[in-house]
C-alpha cells in the first residue's frame, strides 16, 4: 500500500521539502530529519534519470515517500518516471480540463489510459507480477497536478473531476505571472485567485498542496489559507542560509577578536 | 599573486567551511554567500577527482580561494591534485617532522622537493609558461598540515620549522583520539594541548587555523584561544540544520491548524 | 557495408538481447555472448546519451552491431542518436503512416528527409568525407518502427510502402493494451493481430522482428509465427534470473549441511 | 552587465568555437586561449544538463561569455538552461516568426513572455533579489536564433522585427540542404541566400553571425561576406587536426631514421 | 542492532552475491532476490566511492545488508568506506597477525583502534549522536579479513585471536596461487589447506566464510566442507550465463524454423 | 596475440599520444586518426576506473593498441587496470631494480609475482577460459617502466635484466628535475643522461621509448637520439595549439574586414 496515499486521502496535513541537487545522500538526509515526502524535481534541474532512481532508493531507505516533478509533461519523461516507481508524480503548468487528462492518462494503463508497458523498479525488477502491477499496484501512484496559470483555475471545477488526482499542487509564482504580476505572491491578485481555487478544491473534498519558500511568514501565510501539503523549500536554498548563518557566526566572532 | 597567501601572511582572521558533497553549485553558493575561502574534502567523501575540478571552476567563478584535503598523504594524489591547481593543500594526521616534511616536499619542484612533473590547468593548459610554473609560480600554493595527534604536538617545534607550511590546522575530534578521549573536544585534556600548541606557533609567528563544527558556542569556544583560521561546518549538516529548522516550522503550523 | 543490413536484406534470422542498464561492460558481455545485434534501450530507462556512446563504442569493440531505441520520437533525440553513428535506429509506438514517414524523414538528409547536418562520430570525428556521409553512407542506417498499437496494423500496408524502413518490430505487450487486453500477449485477439499483421508484412516481403521475455516457451511461441529477428529479454531480468537460480542452489546446500 | 550583450551592441567582430565535448577543462581552456565567447552545444552531443553547468562555471572562471545551444525548442529544455544563467542561448533550426516569437517569449517572464519562475544559478543561488532578476536583470541575456532554413529567409524581415532577439545566426549546412543542395556550401544558390538574408539584417541594423569549419578559407569565405560574429570549429575537430598533424610529424620522422 | 553480525553470532548459515558493477539497480535487483547480503566489491571492479554510496542506499532500502570489499588495505579508503556504513568491511590479501590488527584497528576509533573521526552517513548525516556513534554504535560494523594466502593460514591461530573479526573469507583462487597452483582450486593442495584452515577456526568457534563461482558443482563442493557463508558469483557472470542461455535457446529455434 | 607487443619485439617505430581527459570519444578520436597507439593517463589526471574502461572499448572499437599509465604504483591501481585488460601498463618514476621487479610482478600471477585472481574484461567477462588465462593470456601484456630519474639509469643495467619488461619509456622532465635541472630537458645534462641510457639498453636489444611534447623540433630531437616509440602531446595541448591558431586566423580576418 502506498502510506503516502493513505495519509492524503485521510486528509492529513504533510510536510516537505525539494531536492533539487544531485548528491545520492540529499534524500537520505531530508528522510532523516523527518520530512512527510521528499519532492525531486526534474524541471528546473540538472538531475538526470539514473540520479533520480538514486534519490528514489535513498528515500525508501529512509522510509520516506518521495515525488517527483517531470521535467516535461510528455509520455516518455512520464514513462522513465513511472518504471522507477516513485511514490508519486507532479506534473507542472497544468491549463485545461484537457490537458490535465492527457497527462493522467499518461500514468494509467490501457484501457485506463495510454501508458506503455516497460517496468522496471516498479516490479521490483522481476520480484512481482508484471500482471498484477498493470492491473492493480500501478494505480497505486500519487498523482499531482500544479495549479501555476489562472486559465487552470478557470477549468479548476472540470479538471477536478478527474478522480485520478490525488492532489493540486500550487505555484503561486507562475500563478502570479499569469496575471500580470509576476513574483508578487503575497498581493491582493494572487492571493485572491488563491483562496478562489482552494475554495472550489475544498468544496469537493479535494487535496491542496502548495510550494513556497521556507521562511516562517511564508509558511504561516499559506497554511493559514487551508492547505494541507506544504513543499517549504529547496536544498539549495537551505544550505545559503545556513552557510549564511554561519558566515556572520564566524565574522562576529572574528570582529571581536580583532578589537581586543 | 595568490589571494589566500597573502591573507595569510597578513595574519588576517579568515572563515571558511566544507564543501564534502559533489554537485558543481556547491562552491558557488559558498562563493556567494562570501566566505573567505572553501575548503573541498576529499578525505571522508566520496568526491572523484573530476569533481574537484568541477569545485575548484565554480570557486574560481566566484573569486573565491579553494584549498583541497587530498584523500591520502601520498605522492600520487597530492600531484593529482595540484596539477589541478587549488588555491592550497591540506595534509590530514600529520604526526613527526620527517612525515610533515615529506608531504610538504611532494608539493615543491626538485630540488626543492620531489614533485613530478605534469601540471594541466596549473599552467591554464597551455597559456603560462611552464618553465615559470615550475620556478616560480608553484611556490605560491598555499600548504597547510593538519594537527590531529599528539605526536605531532611532541613534534611541533620541529615541524613548524619548515617554512614552506602556511597554516597548521587543528582537527580537535583526531586530537581527542590520540589521548584517549575520543570526541571529548571541550574538556580539559584536549584544551590544554591545542592551548599548548598554539602557544608555540604563536611564538613562532605561525598561522593557526582550525576545523569545527558550526555553533556559535563552538566558533566563540575555538576563536577565544587566537585561531586565526576557522573552518566551521559542511554542506551536509548546513543542509541537515535549515532542513531541521524548516520541518519544525511545517509542523508547527500543521498543527496550529489542526488545533483550529 | 552495414552488416545488420545485409543480414536483414537477405532475411537471415538473427537473435538479439535488450541492454537497458549503464555499465561500460554490457555490450562488451553481450557481444561476447555472441548475439547478433545489441538493442539499447532509451525509452524505458535511464541511460544517458554519453552512456549509450560507450555502449556503441563496446559493441562495436566486439564486431558486433547496435541498434538503439530513442527516447522519444522527435527530431531532437534522433538527431543525437544518429551522429552517435549506430547500426539501427528504433521509433517505438508508431501508429500511423504520416507518423512513421516523419520519423524516417528525420533519419534522411534533405532532400529525402529533414536530418540535421552535425555528424561527430558518423564521419569518424573527421576521418571520413562529410559530403560522401550525407550523400551516401548515411543511407546505410538501419531503421525500424515498432508495431505497437492497433491503429499501426489498421495502416500497415501504407506504412511498409515506405522503403526505408528495413524491418517491422511487434511489441506485444502494448499491443495488447491497445485493444483492451493489457499484458495478455498470448490471448487469442492479440495473437491473432500479429498473425495478420506478418502476413501483411512477408506478403510484401518485409522483415518481421519482435521484442520479448526470455522464457524458451516465449521464444518458441513467437519464433513458430514466422518472426525473423527476435529480441528476447534485457540485462536486468538476465540478472534477476540468474541470481534467482543461483540463490536457490545456495539455499538447498545450506539446508542440505544443516540436516546433517 | 552583460559583456557579450554590450559588445554585439556596439556591432564589434567576434570569435568563438564550439565545446561539443564534456570534459570540465574545456571552456577553462577555450577561455585560455582568448576567444570571444564559447558556445556550448546541446543540439548534436551528448552533453548533460549537469555538465553544461560545470562548462558555465569553467567558462566564468576564465571571464569568457558563454552561450549555449538548447538541445531541443522547448520550454523544459529553455527554462532548464535559463536557470544556469548562461550569458546566451541559442535556438536552432528556426523558420517562421511565430515560431520565432514562441521561442524568444519562452526566455521572457509574464507578462513580456512565457517564462516560468526557477532560477538558481541566476539569482546566485540567493545572493540576488530573485524580483530583480525577474522585473530587470534577465532581460540581460543574449538571445539567438539560426537561420537554418529557407523559410526562415523567406520569413526574415517579419522575425527581425522582435527587438529581443540579439543575433541572427547562419548554419550554412542545413541551409543548403534546405534548398536541396545539402552540404553545397560554398555554391551559389546557398551562398546567394545567406548575401540576402545578411542584406536584410544589416538593413535593420541587425547583428550577424554564422557557425562554420575552422579552415582559414572558411573563415575568410564568410568573413569577407560581412558576418560579424564567427563560430569556427568545435574541440573534437580542433582535436582531429592537431592529433593528424602531430601523427604526420612523428611518422616524417620516424621514417627518416629509418632510412638512415 | 546489525542483523548480520546477529545471524554471524548465531551461526546461521548465509547466502550472498558480489556486485561488481556500477548501476543503481543492482543492489536493489539482489536485494529482491533474496540474497542474506550483498558483497559490494571495489577490489577489482571500477566502482567509484559515490557508486557504493548508491549501492548502500539500494540495499538498505531493500532491507539486506551490504558488505564492502575496499580498494585497498589502507586507512584512507577504509576512512572512507567506513564513513558511509555499510553493514560489514572486507580486507582482501590478509598474511600476517600484526597486518590483520592494524587493519581491524583502521575500524576501530580510538583507544581501540586508529579510525579517525569524520562520519557522515554512518550518523544519520546529523540524525544520531556523534558521541554515541563513536563510543558504541561503530562497534556493530561486522569485520571480514580474506584468507588468500597460504601466510596467512600459518598465522591463523593467532590471527584468529582479535575478537573484533567477526568471519573469515576464503579466497580459494588466491590461495591456490600462493602455494603455486593458481587456479586449480579443486585440487589436494589447496583444498588441504582449507581444511587445516576451517579446522582451526571452528575450533576457535570462528564464523567461516567463502567466494567462489556459482555452479551447483561448486557451490556444494564448498558448503560441504563446512563453510557458513558463501558468496557466490558476481553480476557479471550471472549476466554471462543467462544472455548465452537465451541465445542458444533463440539459436535452437531459429534452426528448428529454418529446416521447416 | 598483442599486435602492440609483436611490433615492439620486431623494433619497429612506433607514434603514439596520451589520452589525458575523459571524454568517451577521445580514445576513438586518437585511433581514427591512426596513431600505432594510445597512452591513457591516470598519473597526472582526473580520470577514474570507469572512464579508463571506457577509453579502452572506444580505442578497441578502432583496432588501435592501449597502454595505460597507473594512477599508482601499488598493487591495487595495478590490479584494476589489469582486470580491464589493456595492451600495456606504464610504470611510472621507477628507481630500483628491487621497485621495478616489485612493480612488473604486481603484473605476473604467482609464481612468477605477485597478481591476485579477479579477471573480468581480461577474460572476456566470462567468453574465454580462465585458467588459460592464467597461465598463458595474461604474459602478452607489454610492460613498461619510465626512467624518469637518475637513481634509475644508475641501477639501469640490473633493471633491464627484468625479461617482463617490453620497454624502457623516458620522462625527461622529471629526469631533468632529478639531477636539478628541472626543465632544461634539451640542455646537456640531462640529453647526456638519456644518451647514456639509450646507449645501455640498445647494448641490451631493449626497445626505447620517451615521451614529450609535440612540436616538430621535439619530435625530431629525441627521434636522432634513436628512440623506437615516441609519445607526443597530450589531448589538452592539441586542443590549445589549435584553438589558438584558429582563433588567430578569426582575428585576422576581422581585422581585416575592420579596416576595410
């Protein structure tokens, strides 16, 4: 059973974070400190297909479910995902009702949808019934789309009757450039459009995750807003900070020194 | 010139930290965040070659110096390494003179030393004059042994004679070892010998630098005994600190709303 | 002279196996077995465009030559593929004559197709004639479609008008799927689409290959319906196997002494 | 600053090469010898997102522009490299101005164009105002299209109207065979075509570039045809030449002892 | 808790399989399987240091432990090995008492031991107490010495005397060589010599293992003489055998077909 | 039978370069261009175990020789490269009679030296028989040692008794250095020194080689000294020289133009 599924489908609130670096030891510190999910990303990355299966055995080895971000919404960036069984799947810049069908069926099996048949890790390399993986397990993936166009939330009620996602995940940054206002997340247009979109989410018992930085005002801001999966940062911009951090420690003390 | 030499001379207080892991953005987010100069570990990591050389371009990029730990004191690495040309070297668990001496020789041209020849980005590849590398401008390496037993502290009068070291690093964690009391680093026994030693390179008119963790208490505790240098941290557990910080952010608002 | 051509062209049957893996040594191992040909895989896997080059590269170290699947249909991977200088390209997933003609339109210069000029190891890195490469040598490429999908066999007879493409590869399992019965390749609608499909295919004279498990009934099963070149099974369930087979053994002996 | 972007504004004659190879001292040693800029290709190599990386580094750690080729017209591959904040990027095979405009807004953030928001290396990872970079300094980039096609001549004076582009580019292979005459290069119906497409552009005070082999005939040929910015060679052919030369000296001298 | 070191304590008798091989699968692959432990061999193989990470990432996540054979017989790769805990370490070519404790002391932090201090992976990468780590935890690792040579049998008594060797692994290929009969491992010679071995190690109540090629035939000619762990065959040749397996079984068939 | 070994025993005159980086054409580059054969370097360079391999299918592919220099001289590096069966290894900065026998024993399995058991590549990854191997395959290696010191022309008659080693190969830098001169290769001491030693190896019927740079007065300068196997450049500096003539060529022309 796919543990990160049962937690959204209980509604729970989870906790994650973006590896968006290569070393094979990222997703096995983020599953040590105790994220609910690590999310991978592929699209604004230098990561490529075998250091993504890397992470993916570095999260289970933690326990840790882990998701990964496409780095295009097309059938073969799709498929080499899929056949490394990851916990789930994020497609980004979802638009239309049509569009967000075309790539869920991306990750369903005919006659679900148009999936090609090739798994790999996902039947454990010859450990499990090929059969029962196409019929049965393979439904098991989280799916995720990314709400990042305003012309997604005018579809949002046709797009969220589509019972395969699991989840919609937002990206307040493009959200916000499509309506002329790009980078300005925390403004009145944005937030609007937003709390709008949660709104029709909620109304229909649907999942709300969204990406954001990791300051503590950021993070309060959305979760305030209702939403339930919060990715609060990047490993790259963690290791700024704290090397940051670090840095003025050092300069204090040095200062210090030096006026003795 | 080499910046970091100079600095040194001057007996500026520097700071510095970590780089163990391997993606080529590592050096340039410690370039960035603007530490004085980086310090690329090959001792416990499992960095290639081929990434150090990616780490001393990025560190360069950003003009900041970069010093490399070679994965052994031994003659092939450390030509390795310096045909790759860093800003400087560091010898890890250096214990008697002959030792220090025989590891700062394979740094020096015959007949100063017994280093071969075969420099590649050292000469640009081809833009310098080799014979000018070979003279005159390999001298400008920076060399740093490091002091992580207490043989080497019995040796250190010795040692320090040899001029062509530029810093001698403490490692407390090794140094605790050597006396039998492993990883107790803040106690007296330990002190007392890097107090000891610090006295007589202090004497000497040596630089004296040292690597730790990154508390402020641990940075205040090491730079109240005259480190010039202080190496506090790496990338890991810079990551595995904001990544803390950041989930016990999430969770605390996960639950505020829960509560709600 | 390619010598899979010639073999294809005077319809020898001919045996190969699937490296989906990335280690340098596969091909070589594959070559060594003796198999006639190496398809690479990029569709399903992981492997990088510099590793399927060290996979021609050994392949080609044993005289034995590769043909390598693209990652995705479009002008783009064919075109890194095709300066890589393999035996055989492989467009997987074609379904109609319009889509196999543009795939084959990207492996012909212009004016046949619409091929990118940009050959590297095609022309031997500069050993061979550019000119005589685009004019003639390039023709030599094998080039195959695959049958996966209904709507290709409702074309077949348009699409294997076109005479540059030098055989016809049946993926079961996706056909299968394509008519409802995902993963029941040896079901009589599947089998009975194949059937028609060669028969289709040997009336014009084409040449027929197929892509499978390894299970001798498998291969006996597909071989008895007139299949001239058959791809029976990759590195990784080669290795599950055997590995399977060889625990097995272990475990007997071990119960074996503990008997005693 | 942009230095490129200033220096193509200014109209100056430029030299660059193509590194095509992964090596990390490629752009370190292009840089060395002195070029103008060097332009990373993704179109033909086998060059990863991970390795372009490193080539920025190394081409910035020399204060050399560097520009890269994308592997495909895409918004994944465009925003993928955008984020490493190469200093250009270059479009290939470009033939109608919609095409044109489609891919120049992909480089763009809303509402200028269709940019999405990820930048890494370009906001240094944290040290920049990521809402600087988005309102000012990514206009900053260079931005290149090729004129690979006839249609693209034919559709010239409409795709020169888009004031983001900064430099049109000729690849005088594809060109030819765009007319049927693959590889005619140097023949008057490929050469005609490029003297009135450079007509058109200088007409408008366009910049004008042209990638092309590195014989002193090739580059006089295009040269003396007014093209301001010149592309000549690639590392594996500049390798190719040198290695013959070298083979060819060694053997003259080798058979002349024999002789003796 | 280690499982291994638990089952070695209890006598249990174990099955294992060596990767010599690269890709991130393989672990996983033997993991699925079944194996008792993976032997990660870097020895004779071109395994990089961050390949065994991934490879311990795989195995951990299929819950089977993995054993690293080290490069070389030397603190700086054990230091580096160690750092990324694997399960067991395994010291090839060990001759003489004083070099199987200076070895085993390269395990061991101070005062037992000469390890230095500098764990990454082994302390969760911050998730566990350093201090813990260093006064019990490193002592869970299992510590495999190889008796490769006939030397090393003449000291055994004594070897076998430091407690912290958790098994013993024959080398039947090596031992063979030693007393001049390379290769005929199953010869009175050689096999005389594993005897008298085996004899004074189960009399010292020693765990007992062994490597060797994966036949039936061989497989049971070594468990009968008592050993408790065998390790048998590699990826590659399991490879091997099954490719020429599925080859002869294609080759049969296409006979069969091309004499109807 | 090694081609590469049967040229050196019928003396003849052999032209060769060194692969020093780590791109996997390089080696079929080299070969294209038809050198008798390639040095792979591993002594001064970043290149690791795999690439080495690697470079190795890719100089196989073009039936050209390869010899690679050990990263170093101990019996580890020795065996990994074994394993992969090159043409030839390279014994660098070898001393004494007692280190070159040391050295080329490291090359012999038992009993004549010292070579552990573990063939892979060297066997075909399982293709031929490995005691054949053994006791046979293996002595076709060629053998080289470098004279790169005084200390070793002075034990030069005992080394040269050593029938294993095929040829003597000299480093005059390093020569230079050892007698401090380093550097002045072209000045008398140190063309005295390889006189001399020549001259002790013809009287011996030893094949010479040496390696240095490639511009036709260094070719010839060692080439009238009576050297058999010269070995001229290196990848990186054939790239320099041609980078920097084209870009010479590129300026030229657009100084001209700019003055028209």
């Amino acid at each position: 059973m796919n543990e990160l599924k049962e937690r959204i489908k209980r509604g729970e609130k989870l906790s994650g974070a973006i590896v968006s670096l290569t070393d094979p030891c990222l997703c096995e510190i983020f599953g040590n400190v105790g994220f609910d999910y690590i999310w991978i990303d592929m699209e604004h990355t230098y990561t490529s297909y075998k250091e993504v299966l890397c992470h993916l055995n570095a999260a289970r080895s933690t326990g840790t479910p882990a998701i990964v971000r496409v780095p295009q919404n097309d059938l073969t960036a799709t498929k080499k995902i899929l056949e490394m069984d990851p916990d789930g799947i994020i497609f980004p810049m979802v638009r239309t009702a049509d569009e967000a069908k075309e790539l869920i069926d991306m990750t369903l099996y005919p006659p679900r949808g148009t999936r090609g048949f090739g798994p790999m890790r996902a039947i454990g390399y010859g450990r499990d019934d090929a059969q029962e993986y196409v019929d049965i397990t393979s439904l098991e993936l989280c799916r995720f789309v990314q709400i990042e166009h305003m012309d997604c939330i005018a579809s949002l009620d046709e797009i969220a009757e589509n019972d395969y996602i699991d989840g919609f995940i937002f990206g307040p940054n493009d959200l916000s450039g499509s309506i002329g206002e790009m980078g300005h997340v925390f403004d009145a247009p944005t937030v609007e459009l937003v709390k709008k979109a949660i709104a029709i989410l909620k109304a229909k018992g649907k999942y709300v995750g969204l990406v954001c930085g990791n300051s503590s005002e950021t993070i309060k801001f959305w979760s305030d807003l209702g939403v339930d999966m919060i990715t609060a940062g990047a490993d790259w911009n963690f290791l700024y900070e704290q090397a940051t951090r670090t840095l003025r420690d050092l300069r204090e003390q040095h200062e210090k020194e030096n006026r003795q």
